[in-house]
C-alpha cells in the first residue's frame, strides 16, 4: 500500500480506536502513526493497541510506527467539597498546601514549586483557559489569588503559570515507569511533555539509549527559547498546540508554530502539527471550514505529519476523520502552487559530500522522466536527509532493520520498506529497480535514482548516485488510493 500523499498522518488510540478491526481499518485509509497517550489508560490497554498495530501493519504491508506519548509533569488543583465551585470576576481565592477538600475560599495546589514561581501580578490560567486568575500576595506555601475570567473551577483542574519556568524535572516517576514499559514492548518514538530545555531531551536520550527515537513536545515559551539547543538532542519536534495555546496569547500561537517548523525543517527533523486539527469531527461528521484550512496550512508550510487526538481516540467518528485529512491533504498537495510554497524554507547544507550528493539526486529528480528515488539506508540518516529537500517524486528508503523502516514512517515522502542489503552495486540497481515497479513507484522504463553508501549496511555518508530504469516487459502494481470520506461515511453507517 502506497500513500498518494507526502505529508503523513498520526492518530491516537483510545476507546473508539483502539480494537484491532478498527486499528486495521485506519491504517488502510490512511493512518502513518499510531499514537500512544501515556496520560490516559492502563499499560494493558496499551499494550494491547501496540499488538493491534503490529498486525494491521502485516496487513497492508507497510511499516506502521507506534509513538508513545508521555505525560510529563501536569500540574492540578486539589478537591473540592462538593465536587466543584461556582466562581465570579473580582473574587478572592487561596491557594495552598492544605490537603483539606476545597471550597468556595481556599483550595488545595499540591505541587510546592509553584509557589516559586508566583509573584504579585503574575496570571495564572487553570482548566486550559477558562479561567484566569491573578496573584495578588504570595507566600512560601500559599497565594492570594483573584478571579480575572471564569465561572467555575472543578477537581483537579489544570494549572498553568504562561512564560514561567518551573524548577521541575521534565519527567516524574510515572514518566519513567510508563517510559520503561513502552520501551519493552517496542515503540518506535518516545514523545516528552512539557520540555524546557535541551537537558530534559539529553535526559531522555541517555534513559532510551538508541531502543527509539526521541520527540520534544513544544508547548512551553521556555522551549521557544531554546529551540536550537533542544533540536541538538532530539530527532525530532511536536508543535503541541493545546498547552501551548494555554501559555500564550492565541495571536501569538501561528506564530510560534511556524517558528518550530521552520527550524525542525531547517534540520531535516521530523515535524509533526498537533491538537485540535479536526476537533469538531470529535462529534460531527465533517469538520468546519476553518479546521479544514488548518489542515491544509499545515501541508504547505511542509510539516511532516498533522496529528489527530480526540478525534480519533475518542470521538464518534474516527474513520471518518482519517479520511477526511487524507483527503484535505491530497487536495493540497495538487495544488500547483503548493511545492514552491512548501519549498520556500529550506535547510542549510553542511558543505559535506553528503550533501552533494542529495543536490545532484534532487536535482536529477527534476526531469520528467523521473519517477521516484530510491535511498539505502542503515540508520535512516540518508531518507531524512533526502525529505529534507522536499523533492517532487516519492523516497522509497530500503532498510535492513524492522525498527528503521517504522521509525521512517514519521518522514515526509518516505516510502519505507524492510529488505536485507544487497550484495554489490549491481545486485542493488537491480533490486531497487524492481522493487519501485513492484509497489507501483515507477512505470516500466521509467528512470530510479538510487543513492546509497558502499559498502552496503555499513552506517555512514551516502557517496553513490546511481541511474537505473524499471524493468520494462511486466506492468506495475496500481497504487491504491485512500478511502474517501464519502465511503469512509458509508462504511460507518
């Protein structure tokens, strides 16, 4: 199965998603990635999903990669006596450490470095932006507060300090249990919450040790500032939009996240757009025209991936959403606007053979008789390296390795595929050739450029560029096409 679209797709599982039948079903009309939120669910459940995953990946015969999502540190309120309160503009309320439930006076915030971090004057956002409170005194365990925006406040609501740092580390000990059991069961990326700085990913890093990839979640200003030290020790970004839009003035989140995906494409990471992309398919059947727009912005700033969330694990049409950003993104991609618009950030090259040599390939890839390119890649470093450049014809990247091929999955363009490494240049041309006809990348007689680093399965720089042309004399597969939202639609029904 071939997608006939670039941009990729991510969905989470959950409730509405997370039975095989349906995990095989969004595979097939378009999903890339399977997410897996760690801040809801049993590990069984999850592990139950990855398994799910696992066979539907078999059925299509693609590589499906499996990200796991984890909480990291979220800061709630305590309880309240009744459940919840009733709040009005101008009222004054506590905040403290006493574990006694709540009431319409003072609440428990149990997480003491909070208090570090208030001063006279500072906002304070709670239940992601419905209600806006104000310091007015603080203390060393508690903080008069005043309600600026709000009706009410319930139990462990979530509680946010916008442009402040909190003195925690990025991972809590539900992080590293949850963190300990995805690696056991073989994610393929490791996604942290609430970065800060570039030594919570190095953190990170050092706990996976190589077992995935490693995914910085942007949704703090902190991390804006320190976006390129952050790049340094990840593989690749989320621009999650949710924390993020509590953080910030909303004028100010478009901004923030072409900033994020420039300097992720700069790098050649992956990159994927998150949060409330289809929100109202959560419950309605097609989404509005706005969230179709944002899809679509998506695709021509170049993003690698767009993600679903609610949508998928928790809505009522799941199908139905996939489907709909499958097609919201080939309509985009046809757009003969969209590859100058998509290609007007581009990375820095390095000035090492490497590059050179991705020039030439893109550069080659331009004439008409081109049908794809093919990379050999032990690591993955030279697919990613090849997306980077944007090019016009699909990547088909060949790996030895299960683990790689998934990883690719995530990569914009990236056709990836599992198969042992040729012996020779020759037997490559020959394989790669093939192949491309075989999953229908390439019409007979048409031109393959394959890049590849002799000898073969030895990591290392890309240093050949090689003409092949499909075999002629046997016809190609016909790739086929996602499932439409109007069948997807009847399909439900």
């Amino acid at each position: 199965m071939i997608r006939q679209r670039r941009t990729r797709i991510v969905a989470t599982l959950g409730p509405a998603s997370q039975a095989p039948a349906m995990v095989a079903q969004l595979a097939r009309i378009g999903v890339d990635v399977f997410r897996l939120n760690f801040s809801h669910g049993a590990h069984a459940d999850h592990a139950a999903a990855l398994k799910a995953v696992r066979a539907a990946e078999g059925a299509v015969g693609r590589p499906l990669a499996v990200l796991g999502d984890l909480q990291g540190p979220k800061f709630r309120l305590g309880r309240f006596a009744g459940g919840a309160i009733a709040i009005a503009r101008g009222q004054r309320l506590r905040l403290d450490l006493d574990g006694a439930l709540g009431d319409g006076r003072r609440v428990q915030l149990p997480h003491p470095e909070m208090f570090r971090v208030f001063e006279r004057g500072v906002e304070v956002v709670l239940d992601d932006g419905k209600v806006r409170l104000v310091v007015v005194s603080v203390g060393k365990d508690f903080a008069e507060v005043k309600v600026i925006s709000g009706e009410a406040l319930s139990d462990h609501k979530g509680i946010a300090v916008p442009g402040a740092t909190i003195p925690v580390p990025a991972m809590t000990a539900k992080d590293r249990a949850d963190l300990d059991f995805a690696l056991r069961i073989g994610v393929d990326w490791i996604a942290l919450s609430f970065v800060q700085r570039a030594a919570d990913m190095a953190d990170l890093r050092q706990l996976v040790s190589g077992r995935a990839s490693i995914l910085a979640k942007i949704e703090k200003p902190a991390a804006l500032t320190d976006l390129e030290a952050i790049l340094d020790v990840s593989d690749g970004l989320m621009v999650a939009r949710g924390d993020l839009g509590v953080e910030l003035a909303p004028e100010d989140v478009p901004v923030a996240q072409k900033t994020i995906v420039r300097a992720a494409r700069r790098r050649g990471a992956p990159v994927i757009i998150a949060t409330q992309m289809l929100d109202s398919m959560t419950v309605n059947a097609s989404p509005t025209r706005a969230e179709a727009s944002d899809v679509a912005n998506g695709v021509y700033e170049g993003a690698d991936a767009l993600m679903l969330s609610g949508e998928t694990a928790a809505g009522a049409w799941p199908r139905e959403a996939v489907a709909m950003m499958d097609a919201i993104i080939r309509k985009a991609e046809a757009d003969p606007m969209w590859p100058s618009l998509m290609r007007a950030e581009h990375g820095t090259d390095n000035d090492e053979d490497v590059d050179a040599l991705i020039a030439a390939a893109t550069r080659a890839a331009e004439a008409r008789s081109t049908a794809c390119l093919v990379a050999y890649t032990t690591t993955g470093a030279t697919a990613r390296r090849l997306a980077r450049e944007r090019p016009a014809h699909p990547i088909l990247a060949i790996a030895p390795d299960e683990g790689v091929a998934r990883r690719l999955g995530l990569v914009w363009g990236v056709e990836p595929r599992v198969a042992s490494q040729p012996r020779g240049v020759a037997a490559m041309t020959d394989e790669a050739a093939h192949l491309a006809a075989d999953l229908g990348l390439a019409a007979p007689g048409a031109r393959v450029l394959i890049i590849a680093g002799p000898p073969m399965g030895a990591p290392g720089a890309a240093n050949l560029l090689r003409i092949a042309h499909a075999p002629r004399g046997r016809s190609a597969k016909a790739a086929p096409e996602s499932l439409e939202p109007t069948a997807a639609a009847n399909a439900n029904r």
